[in-house]
C-alpha cells in the first residue's frame, strides 16, 4: 500500500530516474518509448525502471503511477 511515508522518497530519485518515472507513471509510456523519447538505450531505461522500483518499494508501473499522482496531489 502507498500511503504518505512514500512521498518523501520520490527525492532519493536522482534527476534522470524522475525523467523516467515521469515518462513511465505519468505519461504511461512503455519502457521501449521511455527510451526513445529520453534518448537512451531500452536496457539502460529498465535498469533505471528497475532502481526507481528498489528506491521507492514498488513492484509494478501501477505503483509508480498512483505514487507519482498522490505526489503531485500533496506537492
């Protein structure tokens, strides 16, 4: 369960890692167009995927979308 002791976690993301999670959770791009758009290699986003999981104690990308929204809700 995401409650409000996540929202501070979302600072321990370096900058690259919220351009990431913001392509992932807020724009529900996959990870394939995540590394388009942000000009990098498919392995190299889904390592990043892949950290901003283990950093905020997630498991899925539905996770990362209702963090980021009640994020941006409590910014």
């Amino acid at each position: 369960m995401i409650g409000p002791q996540h929202y501070g976690f979302l600072k321990r993301l370096s900058p690259r890692e919220m351009e990431v999670a913001y392509e992932l959770g807020v724009l529900c791009m996959s990870t394939k167009l995540t590394a388009f758009h942000l000009g990098m290699g498919y392995r190299t986003a889904e390592t990043h995927r892949t950290v901003i999981y283990r950093k905020l104690g997630i498991h899925n990308v539905a996770e990362l979308a209702r963090m980021m929204a009640l994020a941006e809700s409590h910014a």
